[in-house]
C-alpha cells in the first residue's frame, strides 16, 4: 500500500512512461471514499502512476507564474540573509 501517486502525463513527461492506477469511488458506511486502484500489476519499488485529471493541469499552467515569482522571492530573501550574516561575522572580526 501506497500514499503517493503521480501523473506520467506531467511536466516531467518521460517517453513510454503510462499511468498503472486510477481513482474509484466507493461508499463506505454512507461515506465516499476515494482510492488509487491499480490497472496492471505494480511490483515492489515500482512507481504508482494516476491521471490527475484535466482540471489540475489547466490550473497548474495559469498560476504557474505565481509559483514561479514566490520561488524568486524566496530564492531573493535566502540571498539576503546569507549577505546579512556575512557582514555581521566580517564586523566582529
């Protein structure tokens, strides 16, 4: 049993690479529960490959610049700090 699965049609797309699971719904005790169901066999260590659905890539493509400029902005304040440190040690030397 697993907790993770990713999508072989995602960004990282590799050539012959196919997803081996998908998603069931089914009710348990008037709940419904969500599970990653293999299509063909998964031996051990091999990776669990679901569609994430359409929906999830048409979002990820429109707020992609808005990870990429907070990516930016950490990458910027990291920079920062470090110079920060830096001329705090220089100082007491």
């Amino acid at each position: 049993m697993g907790r993770y699965a990713n999508d072989a049609r995602g960004i990282g797309r590799v050539s012959g690479l196919t997803n081996n699971a998908q998603y069931e719904i089914k009710r348990r005790n008037g709940e419904q529960r969500v599970f990653i169901v293999a299509t063909r066999t998964i031996l051990p260590r091999q990776e669990v490959f679901v569609h994430y659905g359409d929906d999830y890539w048409r979002y990820l493509e429109k707020t992609r610049h808005l990870f990429l400029a907070r990516e930016r902005e950490k990458r910027r304040e990291y920079i920062a700090r470090k110079k920060k440190k830096n001329n705090t040690v220089n100082l007491q030397v």
